[in-house]
C-alpha cells in the first residue's frame, strides 16, 4: 500500500483498541482494490469521544467503525443515524458526508450474510437467541429482518429481560418477540430451527465452557442452525457438540468480516474483496 498526498483516512475508534483485528481486515481489502484509503486504529478514552470526533471532521477522515465502550455513546454527535442503527440502539459505521456525519450498523448484515444461503421459510422458524446484551441487538434486528416467526430470547437476569423486551415496542422493525429465563431454554430448544449464543460463554480462554448442557444438547432441534458470535476458539465447544447433534454451525469470524465488508463498501462505494477479508484473519 502506497500512502500519499492524496490518501484518505479511516479507522477505528475504541478503548482499548489495539487487539482489533479490523485494521489487518480493512487495510487487507484496501490494497486489493487499489484504493487510494488507509484504515487505522483510533484509541479514543470515553471522556474525549466528542473532541476526537469533531477532530476527525477537521482533518476529514472519510469514515470510521466504532467499537466498545463507543456504540451507544457516540449517537448524540451524529447528524444522523438510520432506522436500522435506532432500533438496534448502537452505532458501528460511520460515515463523513457534507450534512455531517451519519452513523449507522452493520453489525446486523454481519449477522444475516451467513444465513441468507439458507433458503427457509423464516416466517414458520422460531430463533432462541442466549443472551440479552449488547449484540444480542443486532441478532434481533437480523432476525426480524428475516422475517423469523417467533423471536425467543433467553436470559440469566429477569429486569435486564424485561428491559431489554419494552424497548423493541416502539421500533420501526416488526417482529415477534418473547423473553424468557434461563430455565425455560430446555422446552424451547426443540422448536428452535436457529439457535444464537451471543454470551461469552466458551470465549477464550473459558474455551472449555458450553451455554447448553449435554442434556439441553440432546433437545435440539434435528437440523438446527447453531450460530456462535465468538471467534476465538473456532469453533467452540458449543459448535462443535451442536454439530455432533447434527446442527449446522455457523462461528462469528463471518460475522465479523462481513461486518466489516458491508462498512466498507459504504465508504468506498464498491463491493468489498470478502475472500481476502477471511483471509487476512487466517481462514
Ligand atoms: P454484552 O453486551 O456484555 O452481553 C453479554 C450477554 O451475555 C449479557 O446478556 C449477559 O448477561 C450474558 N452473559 C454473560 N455471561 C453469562 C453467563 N455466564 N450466563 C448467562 N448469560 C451470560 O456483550 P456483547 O457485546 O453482546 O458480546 C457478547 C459476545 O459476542 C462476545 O463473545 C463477543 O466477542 C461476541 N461478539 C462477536 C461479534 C462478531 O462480529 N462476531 C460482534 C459482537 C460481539 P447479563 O446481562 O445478565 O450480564
């Protein structure tokens, strides 16, 4: 990659930021389709987030993806931010435009790409997705935007479900969604034709640990699609005993890439070079 006079700016901002993969990715992809951009690693602590992004509009950064602790915080210094990155409640994607910036996500493209080969009848599914916190938005915006029947979401602490439940009623995203505690998952795992762990259980290095029991295992649905959004260890232990039930396992690196190819075609204008994305990442 040639950097010059002419070259353009992206990047990522978080706190910390140095164990993203994004800039190996992005910079990846850049240099495969010639592009004139250089994608860079922003370490932005919380309480500069508005200096550093009205800098960035100083310095005319084209663009830039946000992660921790920035995706909620960051939405009131937007001009403005789409429907889809409202209901979710979370921006990722950044974009500079001459109305300011726009923010929005790609969290929740990230999480269908690997699906939309799978060509069922969505509307007759039911999805139970582990978790109620932050990515288990994206899932339920993804899943609504499929078009999934039923929408069941488990989790450990019954406010944060309530909670989590009331603020999809006002969203512009139609869907059927229900909570449920923890121990209500061994009755509903049989009807579940996609099941999503978002929880970090089994992430490294808790790579031992499974979010179902041998005995939940044993109630899956036959078929089933088994969706990790943990990367590392691929797969984990709960992908590999779904698909020893004769689940589909699908890990979270794809989502993660195509994340990261959806934001970029955003700035660039262009398909993103996926294969060398993946690649990039070491698959
Ligand atoms: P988060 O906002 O902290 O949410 C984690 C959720 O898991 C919460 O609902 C939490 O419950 C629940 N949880 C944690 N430990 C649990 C346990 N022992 N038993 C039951 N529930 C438990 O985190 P996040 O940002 O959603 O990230 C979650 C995972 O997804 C991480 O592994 C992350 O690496 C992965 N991820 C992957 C991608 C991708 O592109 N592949 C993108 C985003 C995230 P409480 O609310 O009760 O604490």
């Amino acid at each position: 990659m040639m950097i010059s006079g002419t070259t353009q700016l992206l990047g990522v901002i978080g706190y910390p930021i140095r164990h993203s993969l994004s800039p190996v990715m992005h910079n990846a992809a850049i240099a495969q389709l010639g592009a004139d951009f250089v994608y860079l690693p922003l370490p932005v602590p919380p309480e500069q987030l508005e200096q550093a992004i009205a800098g960035f509009a100083a310095i005319h950064l084209r663009g830039f993806n946000v992660t921790i602790p920035h995706k909620q915080a960051i939405m009131p210094f937007l001009a403005e931010i789409s429907d889809l990155a409202q209901a979710v409640g979370a921006v990722n994607t950044v974009s500079l435009t001459p109305q300011g910036w726009i923010g929005t996500n790609t969290d929740v493209e990230g999480f269908l790409a690997p699906l939309r080969p799978f060509s069922l009848d969505w509307g007759t599914k039911s999805a139970v997705i582990l978790g109620n916190g932050g990515s288990a938005r994206a899932v339920v915006a993804g899943c609504a935007q499929l078009g999934v029947g039923q929408i069941q979401v488990v989790g450990r602490d019954p406010e944060k479900l309530q909670t989590f439940a009331a603020s999809w009623r006002e969203t512009c995203l139609p869907m059927n969604l229900t909570v449920h505690p923890w121990e209500k998952l061994p009755g509903l795992l049989p009807e579940a034709q996609l099941l999503v762990n978002t929880t970090p259980i089994g992430m490294y290095p808790d790579s031992d640990r499974c979010p179902l029991s041998p005995e939940e295992l044993q109630r899956l649905y036959p078929g089933a699609i088994a969706y990790d959004l943990i990367y590392t260890p691929r797969p984990t232990r709960f992908l590999q005993a779904a698909q020893a039930q004769g689940a589909i396992a699908i890990d979270g690196l794809e989502m993660l890439v195509q994340q990261g190819a959806a934001a970029l075609q955003l700035w660039l204008g262009q398909p993103a070079p996926v294969a060398v994305m993946r690649r990039s990442l070491g698959f």
